[in-house]
C-alpha cells in the first residue's frame, strides 16, 4: 500500500512538473517575436514538443510572416531552415493526435508559408481532415471555410473532399450569418456545385451584402471571384460589389483595383463611377509605381482611360522598363495596348525583342493570345512570327483537346505568309467529331482562308480542304440536329460568329432554336435576345416566345436585362401579339428601377424606346436636365472610345427623335456642332449605284436643276436623292427655289438643316426622298425592315417628305435587268403611280 501511494505520488509530481513545464514552453513559443526565436525553441526540446507544440509553432512562423510587408517576408529562409524539416516531421508524425481546428490552422500556415501543395504534411493533414469529416466531426464554420480555402489553394477544385464541404455549406447555409465565412466557401466549392445550389448561394450572398452597413472589400472581391468561377453574370450582385468597392475606394491599392478591373472584364461588367474612381487614384499616385509588377497592373487599369498626357508617360517608362517585364507582365502591356488601340512601334518593337526570351515559358493557349495581340498591333517580326510557328506547331501535333487544337488552327491563319502543311488538315480532320460549334466555327475560318489566298500548296491540296469544309459542315448539322437542350445550344452559341456559320449553320440553328422554343424561360431569355441581335435574325415564332415569357416573369428579370430585350425588339422592328402590354409592362418595370442604370445606359435605354415609338416623360426629363448631362459628359472620358462614341451618335438620335415626336416636351435641338463636325470628318463618297441613279432620275426629270443628291435634311438626316414635285406631279427647279446644287462627286452639307429655314413651297407641292435601302436595312435572310430604317422614314415624313424607299432585293431582281425597267420603276415611284 505504502509502495503504491509513493508511486502515485511520483506520477502526480512528473505529471505536474510535465504541464508546467508545457505550459511554459507554449507561452514561450506565442511570445516569439522572429522566426529565430521559434526555431531557437524548437531545436532545445525537440523530445518534449507535442502536437499542440508543433501545431502553435508552425502557426506562429506564419504569423510573423504575415506581420511584414510583402516584399520583405523571407518565406524561403523559413521553409529551407532545419529546424522547420524538424516541425514538418513531428506534425506529420502527431497528425492523428491533433484537435480538429488545430489540423485546419497547421495546412493552412504551412500553405501560406508556401510549402508545396503536394508536400506529405500537406497530405497528411488533409486526409486527415478528410477522414474526420467523414466521420461526422462537425467543424466549426469559420474552421470549415478555411480548410476550403486550402483546398482551394491547392487546386482541388474537383476532389470528393471539396464535395464533401459543399454537402456540408449546403446543410448548413441557413446558419451562415458571415459574408467573410460564405465568400470563402462560396470560392472554394464553385466547381461542384449544381445550378440550383449555386442560385441559393447568390441569394444568401445577396442577403448577408444587403443586411451589413460595412462590407470588407475583399469579401466582394470573393463574390465576384466566385461568379467568375462559376461564369455567371448576375447583375444584382455585381451592382452590390461594386457599391462596396466605390465606398472602399480610399482603401484600394492598385493590386486591388487591377484585380476587380480583371474580374469585371471577364465578367462583362463596367461601371463609369468605379472607373473615375479608379482613374482619379491612380493620376494621383502615377509616381509610386516603379517597379515592373505594379506598373504593369497600373497600365493595364490606366492605360486604357488615360488622357493624352497621361497615356504618353505610360508609353514611355513601358518602353524603358520592357526589359524587367516577367512573361506574364509582357502579354499584359502588349494585351492593354490592343485594347487602347495604341500601335506605338518603339515599344511595339521593344515588346517584340523582349518577347524572344519569355516565348518557350508560355503554354498554348498564352501563345495564342499572344499572336492575336501581335497581329492586331500589326507588328512586323518575321523572326518572332517564325518561332511562333514553330512553338505552335509543335503543340498543335501533340494536342488532344478539341478547343486548344481548334484556337491553334485559327491563330496560325493569322500569321502573316503562313504556308499550310498537310498535317494540319489531318490533324483539323481527327478533332472534328469532338468539337463545339465554337470550335468548328475556328476550324472552318481558317481553312477558307487558306484556301481562298492560295496558302495549300501540297498535292491534292484542294481535293483535301473541299472535303475537310464538307466533313465541318456535316458535323456542324449533326450537333445541331442532336442538341435537345437549349441553354447547352446558347452556350454554344455565345461565341461563334462568322462568315462559314452565317452561310452554313445559321439557318439550321435557327431551326433548332424554334423546335426547342419549349425551353425558353425567364432564365435563358437573355442569351437567346443576344444571339438573335447578333445573327441579325427575324423569326416571329420566336420574338412572340421571348415576349410571353418575358410579360409573364417580369419582376424575375433584371432591369438591365430587360433593355436588352427590348433592345431586340427595337432593331428588328417587330410588335409582338400583344405589343402595348409587353412594352408597357418592360417600361413600368425599367421605370420603377432607373437606379440599376448608369448614366450613359440611360441614354442607350431612351434611344431604344425613341426606335420603337415610345417616350416615357420621366426618363426623357430625367435624360435631357443639365445636371444629367454634366455628369454624362464626367463618364464618357473614363469609357472605351467605341462605346463613347456610340452614346454620343445615340443622344444627338434621341435629341432629334424627342424634337420631332415630343414637342410638348419643349426639349431644345443642341446637336448642331456636334452633327456638323460629324459630317466634316466623315469621308463619304458617292457610289457608283447613285451616280446610275441619278442620271436617270435627271433623265426622268427633265434636268440636272430638279434632283439633289445626298442631301441633308433639318435635324441631319442624310437622304440619297431628294426632288420637288408640285400640285401636278411636275418637277419643281432648284434654281428657282434659290437652292444652290450639288457638287456630284461629293456629299453635299446643307446649310438649311433648320427646318423654319427652308424656303416654303408652292401650294399643294411635295419634297420627295427617294432612299436605297441595301441588305443593312432588313433583318437577315428576310424583307422585313430594321427599327433604324423605318424611324427615319418616320421622321422624314414628319419633315414633310414622300419617302421612297427602293428595296436592294427589288433593284437587283431580274424584273428590273434592262435600264428600261429600271427607269419605269423610279417613274412609278416618284409619281406615285400603283
């Protein structure tokens, strides 16, 4: 008994002494102010360092990392130190003993310390992980989220573990109350997550953003990552973000910035505000930017926005620092410049020379970025453009992939003097039956090509590319003929265009479309108006679908996405069934959410309504106010050149279609200079077709002194002929009108563009506009006339014109082959004559 309780005793006080001394040695470790210190530690009691020990160690290293700026961590001194091989060792060895968090902080400091994502304590921990939550070890949320993220970080986008914490958030989503947490794992299993998932997920994302005064902006830099992850352009959480980066501005960097200006390029999202932001900051700090990382991500978020004086500084230190460009940073000078449509060739040339060192660190798909950058530049290198030749040759024979060997082809027909081997009809031939649509589209473009400049210099080259374009066509017709999903066709769709598909494919695919039209909800409704704008396509059966669906979902669609509807309707010209309720229930709808639309949006949405007739009072007071335009005028120096100059021609329309239409409105006419310097640089010239035309129509009238030729009218629209008929169908002369006439060889600037200038007629006599409409004016593959077109004739007949309007498909016909026919037909028309 007596030897029993002495042992007792003894184990008691070891025990003690053991804790104690633990204790101390923790406290030690979590007192380490550099990482020598915790080494230090480490290396004296190797033999008493339990798992706990080594998980706090290992935790502090990164700690202390995380404490310095980035430029200053010594990461690999940490990783190559004896002493953490030791930690590394024993926490591999005490994974199993390990408390559940603790397992979650060790992989996630060792990631951050950069150890290799496939390191054996890295693999230990996770299967470990993995094992817990196999056996229903409930982590806690914030524990949950991180160990998402480290898988993340080591590229398991696909494993079964991330599909377990998917099945995890999913149970739990409810119960998610932080942005912080849902952001990360929203990032982190956004490759296996089904399509309804993903919508609650964009809910619950949607919410928590609303529910929060103050929103770190790197928690909607994550929700923007995630809808790029999963492709997704979801314009209410887009508009949440970006709230959130406008009220963090003063704390955005430029890494920061260049990486939400990334995101929303791929996203398809822009906003002027973020860009004057953005633009402001950085002119403001131009000077902090010397070395060739941030300067490269500062030309690419500048350069593109920068004025003159700006853009020019940015140009040259680009040129002075190519030689320090990394191979990343090269493509990303050489793509911001294609975007700025900048063909500098001093640093053109430098971007080149320094290219040669980077090229064989490029994968393919870089390489093929690379050339359409280059040859958009037009840059001149044949010695660069033969080695990418051959870097791309040689992975066009080693590809498997559909697309990769579909973007290879299409690339290599870019390349100037490019002489096509026989292999590369082969190897097109081989991938055909796995193509997309897209990828065929790429194919087919490049065979054309070659074929049509003589590049297939082979035996029996032309035999082989005749049945290479029949085998695309066959494949093409195949898919389409297959495809019984329509959101899978949209999808497709989204990317092809072209000649081969216009005249092969498109009519088949629109086939497809109305024998899938069963599929068309509110949800693919947009993707189908994209593809029928973008195809140029009139198909009733379908417009009428899109219109029901779009009526009976309205409050489900997004206001943007309405305008692009609607947008549809406009160009085509087209009023579906029940026109005033689609079109009233799609206004109501804008009308009552203005505030989802930028400024310059506004003018777009205004203009689109003008072409369809209607003029809602409170987006056309809210368009023409001198606050308005002010602010307007503010954005358009931050947006691209050809999006600038579209909102600028689309508000001189809506000034003009307002005037005309709305006079009770009393908005002024004020696009006077601009239409005038519109026309002065403009470089038309008169075409053959209407120098043919107006000799007969000069025939037809008697004289040179009765017919005008491009004219413009009040509020500048330019006609092709205009004559004066009076009460007796006689022709009127302009020499005794006391107009002056034109200059044949060129287009004629009216100075009577005001129509209370022009001099009155005569009673009961009439000024004719006689219009040639060519293929633009209809909607493909059919005679129905554009939105444009019949505005104009709208609008002229206001300004008290007959309009006659010569369809090319008439013209052109075999009834009218002869100039006799020809010359009956305009007399008919200009007389009026059925």
């Amino acid at each position: 008994m007596f030897c029993l309780r002495q042992v007792c005793l003894f184990t008691l006080r070891h025990y003690q002494a053991r804790t104690l001394s633990s204790d101390l040695l923790l406290s030690q470790i979590n007192s380490c102010t550099h990482e020598d210190e915790v080494f230090s530690l480490v290396g004296r009691n190797k033999a008493r360092l339990s798992e706990k020990h080594v998980g706090i160690a290992l935790n502090m290293l990164w700690q202390l990392q995380k404490k310095k700026p980035l430029l200053l961590r010594t990461n690999d001194y940490v990783r190559n130190h004896s002493q953490f091989l030791t930690l590394c060792i024993l926490a591999e060895n005490k994974v199993e003993h390990m408390e559940d968090e603790a397992i979650v902080d060790t992989l996630y400091s060792i990631l951050r310390l950069n150890v290799e994502d496939h390191d054996s304590l890295a693999e230990a921990l996770v299967t470990e992980a993995w094992k817990r939550l196999e056996r229903q070890v409930l982590l806690s949320l914030p524990a949950l989220s991180k160990f998402a993220l480290c898988l993340y970080k080591q590229r398991r986008h696909f494993s079964p573990v991330i599909g377990k914490v998917a099945h995890i958030v999913d149970m739990k989503l409810n119960s998610i109350q932080d942005i912080r947490i849902l952001s990360v794992l929203m990032i982190s299993i956004s490759d296996v997550i089904s399509q309804s998932f993903r919508d609650r997920l964009l809910q619950k994302a949607g919410q928590l953003l609303e529910e929060k005064d103050e929103v770190h902006f790197n928690y909607a830099r994550r929700i923007l990552q995630f809808l790029q992850n999963v492709k997704l352009r979801y314009h209410p959480l887009l508009e949440k973000c970006n709230k959130i980066f406008l009220k963090s501005a003063s704390h955005l960097d430029i890494h920061s910035i260049s990486l939400i200006f990334g995101l929303y390029e791929q996203l398809g999202f822009d906003n002027a505000d973020f860009r004057l932001v953005a633009k402001q900051l950085l002119s403001e700090t131009i000077d902090d930017y010397y070395d060739p990382e941030t300067f490269a991500k500062l030309f690419f978020t500048l350069g593109p926005m920068a004025g003159s004086r700006v853009r020019e500084r940015l140009l040259v230190t680009a040129a002075r620092m190519a030689e320090e460009f990394s191979s990343h940073q090269v493509l990303v000078i050489l793509k911001t410049m294609q975007k700025m449509k900048c063909r500098n060739s001093h640093l053109l040339k430098k971007m080149a020379s320094v290219l040669h060192k980077h090229l064989d660190s490029y994968h393919v798909l870089q390489l093929v970025k690379l050339v359409q950058y280059l040859v958009v530049l037009r840059c001149h290198n044949l010695e660069l453009f033969a080695k990418l030749k051959m870097l791309l040759f040689g992975f066009l024979k080693s590809s498997v992939i559909p697309a990769d060997t579909a973007a290879i082809i299409r690339v290599l027909a870019m390349l100037p003097s490019f002489q096509v081997e026989e292999i590369i009809i082969n190897k097109a031939a081989a991938v055909l039956p796995q193509c997309r649509l897209h990828h065929l589209n790429c194919i087919a473009t490049a065979v054309v090509k070659w074929n049509h400049y003589d590049q297939l210099h082979w035996q029996n080259s032309s035999e082989l590319c005749v049945k290479l374009l029949q085998k695309l066509n066959d494949c093409g017709f195949q898919r389409l003929q297959k495809a019984n999903n329509l959101n899978l066709l949209l999808e497709e769709l989204t990317h092809v265009n072209g000649e081969w598909f216009a005249e092969v494919l498109s009519e088949e695919t629109m086939a497809t479309c109305q024998r899938l039209i069963d599929q068309i909800t509110w949800a693919n409704v947009l993707q189908l108006s994209f593809f029928l704008i973008k195809t140029n396509h009139y198909c009733p059966s379908l417009l009428d679908r899109i219109a029901s669906v779009t009526v009976e979902n309205i409050d489900k669609i997004h206001p943007f996405e309405i305008y692009f509807i609607l947008f549809l309707f406009s160009a085509v010209n087209y009023d579906p069934p029940a026109n005033e309720e689609f079109f009233e229930s799609c206004i109501q709808h804008l009308i009552s959410n203005l505030s989802c639309f930028e400024t310059h949006h506004l003018v777009l949405l205004g203009h689109v309504l003008a072409v369809a007739g209607y003029f809602p009072p409170v987006l056309i007071t809210r368009i023409f106010n001198v606050s308005f335009l002010s602010k307007l005028d503010a954005q358009l120096e931050v947006l691209p050149d050809t999006l600038k100059q579209r909102v600028r021609s689309r508000l001189m329309k809506l000034n003009r279609a307002v005037c005309l239409e709305c006079p009770e409105f009393h908005i002024p006419w004020f696009h006077e200079p601009y239409c005038q310097r519109v026309f002065r640089n403009s470089n038309s010239r008169i075409n053959p077709l209407r120098q043919h035309v107006h000799r007969m129509l000069i025939e037809i009238l008697g004289g040179s002194h009765y017919a005008r030729i491009s004219v413009l009218t009040p509020y500048y629209y330019e006609i092709d002929f205009e004559c004066i008929l009076d009460e007796n169908k006689k022709p009127l002369s302009y020499m005794a009108q006391n107009i002056p006439l034109d200059d044949v060889e060129g287009i004629h600037l009216s100075c009577d563009v005001k129509d209370e200038g022009r001099k009155a007629l005569p009673p009961g006599a009439q000024r004719i506009a006689l219009e040639f409409l060519d293929s633009k004016a209809f909607s493909k593959d059919s005679r129905h006339l554009k939105g444009e077109p019949a505005l104009k004739k709208r609008h002229l007949e206001m300004l008290g014109y007959r309009v006659v309007q010569i369809p090319h498909f008439e013209w052109n016909s075999m009834v009218l082959s002869t100039k006799g026919e020809q010359l009956e037909y305009l007399r008919k028309h200009l007389y009026g004559v059925q």
